[in-house]
C-alpha cells in the first residue's frame, strides 16, 4: 500500500501568534511541504481546486509544476480537479505538459468536486451535474488515448479530427476518478476500468465495502483485469507523536472549518465530541500517532476488501507550518513502512 498526502492549500493563521500568514508565504510553506514529503519517501501528493476564498488551490497545475521543479521521486496528483467545470482539453494539455516536466509522475484524479462554486463562476447550470461529468470524462478518456480527435457532445464544442499536444511522457496518463458517496459513480469507475480515489469525510469507511465491491463487480463484468481496478482513499487526518496531541493540534482548526460549511448548509454545528467520535477506531478521521494511524489503514484496508494507495489530507487554517512539516515527517519515516507490505 502507498502513503501519500493531499492539501487543499487552506489559508491559515498562525496558532503560536495569531498572525494571518499571506498567500505568498503560503505558497512558500506548501512547497517546502511537498518536498519534504519527496525527502521522507512519501508515495504521492496531491493538490485539490477549491475558488473559495479559504484555500489557494485554484490551479492545481500550476503549483503541481513549481513542486515538479523541485522534487525527484514523489508522485504528484489532483485531488480532484474538477472536471465538470473545465474543459478536458485544456485539462489534458495542462496535466500532459506536468508529466513532462515531472519525467512521468502524474497521476490526473478527476471529479465533480464537493462544492459548488465553480458552476456560477464558469457559466454553468447546476441542473446539469452529472451530464457535464460524464461526457467531460468521455471526452478526456478519448484525448488521453487519441492523438486525433473526433468527438461531439452537448456541452461543448465539437472536435472534427483535431490533433491535441503535447503528449504526456507516461502512455497513457493514469486518470483515476474521484466518487463520494453515489453508487452510480462507483459503476462509472468500475465500468471504464479506471482506478478510484473515494474520498471519506464522515461516517465509518467500511460502509465503503459494498460500494467499493460494487465497482470491483462492474469493472469484472465489463472484461477489465483485476490489476487495473485500483482503489485508493482520500482521508482526513494528523500524525504527532501521541494521539492526544494529534487532535489537540489539528480540533481549532477542524472546528473552524466545519462550522463555517455547517452555517452554509444548514447543518448542526460541530461539538469536540463529534470530532473525537470521528477520530476513534472506527471514524472517518485517521488521527494519531504513528502505530496508532498505521493499525487503522490495515484494519480499514481489510474492511474494505484492500487499498492501493491512502492519502491524509492534513489541511487546516490553525495548523503551524513547523507542525504540518512533522506530521508529514512521521507520515513519510514511521507511518508509510509500517503499511508498505499491506
């Protein structure tokens, strides 16, 4: 199993003296982020796309580029761009050109994305959720394995023999797709055959056993091989040196995220139990220290009927950049080789 890190690259304010670092300064601690992660031996990191004024991961390509420049070994991926609200063209020649520039270490992880915001801001009707999705991936899936193009749809325009460059160093581009919690998405990924990223942000992951084994059946059924039907989870969480301190660092933070989106969604406001319900053996949220997360991704794997690749993603507004840096240290040197051989 592969260990990696994912970051919406949240703005944050600095818990040690209040100060609210700049966007600059920010982009500065990420890269530095992502090359330690590179040091310690981590698998991947991945950057996901928000347009809200609370993260700075707008264009994933372009920081994914700056961490290419600056990295040798660490796999470099979305988490997710948000395909619905993009134009696979441009998605393609932008993620082709990124694994040039990483030697072919790219992985394009697409989806619909958890908010909305991105529908007004580009022109699009909300109405058309999922028809934008699925014909945006067809049409990716067909760039990826075409130089020359032919293809027509209902939200774009159409391509008549159209050749698109660059291509991408690895043949072809790993797509992975990005699914919640909708069973017809998990179909989707296991009927193309394309390995799944599921992202758990609430409840207990082995509820993901029936939707996962559901993917599984349909890529079989479909004729796909075993091998390509990759799973990987998108998870919550923090490691420090005990579990106490782990969620003592990370609840300010977590609190502040999630009552701002529960005031937007009219949902209940977040309580220190909630998060220490979340965080316990069976929760959503890998926290602790190093043995402690390792033993949960062993259990949840099995739960779930076996995992490829996990990615904690450790973004929060109170988090110090010195405590990100030792939690992706612990990540990298004492979680990932406990797991390797999982």
């Amino acid at each position: 199993m592969h260990v990696g890190v994912d970051s919406f690259v949240s703005s944050v304010t600095d818990p040690t003296d209040g100060r609210v670092i700049s966007p600059a300064e920010r982009m500065e601690h990420l890269l530095e982020e992502i090359a330690l992660a590179d040091q310690v031996g981590l698998y991947s990191f991945g950057i996901g796309e928000h347009h809200r004024s609370e993260y700075y991961d707008s264009a994933p390509s372009i920081i994914l580029a700056a961490a290419a420049a600056r990295t040798e070994r660490i796999r470099l991926g979305s988490a997710v761009k948000v395909l619905s609200a993009d134009d696979p063209v441009r998605v393609f020649q932008e993620f082709a050109t990124l694994d040039l520039i990483s030697k072919g270490r790219v992985d394009l992880v697409v989806g619909r994305g958890s908010f909305t915001e991105s529908f007004p801001l580009f022109g699009l009707d909300l109405h058309d959720y999922d028809s934008l999705f699925a014909e945006k991936l067809d049409l990716l899936l067909q760039i990826r394995d075409n130089v020359e193009v032919t293809w027509q749809g209902r939200h774009r325009p159409a391509l008549d023999r159209q050749s698109i460059y660059p291509r991408p160093m690895q043949d072809p581009l790993p797509v992975w797709v990005g699914v919640g919690g909708s069973p017809e998405s998990f179909v989707r990924a296991g009927l193309l055959g394309l390995p799944l990223m599921v992202a758990i942000i609430g409840g207990e992951p082995r509820q993901f056993a029936a939707l996962i084994d559901l993917y599984r059946r349909a890529g079989a059924e479909a004729g796909h091989a075993p091998e390509k039907l990759q799973v990987g989870l998108h998870v919550f969480g923090f490691v420090a040196e005990s579990t106490q301190k782990a969620a003592d660092t990370i609840y300010p933070g977590w609190h502040e995220m999630f009552t701002k989106v529960s005031r937007e969604r009219g949902f209940a406001q977040p309580t220190r139990a909630q998060f220490d319900a979340t965080s316990g053996p069976n929760g959503a949220f890998f926290m602790g220290d190093p043995a402690t997360v390792a033993e949960k991704i062993k259990r949840i794997s099995d739960q779930v009927g076996g995992v490829d690749r996990l990615s904690l993603q450790m973004t929060n507004p109170r988090l110090a950049h010195s405590d990100l840096l030792r939690g992706i240290e612990l990540l990298g040197t004492e979680v990932a080789p406990l797991v390797a051989t999982e």
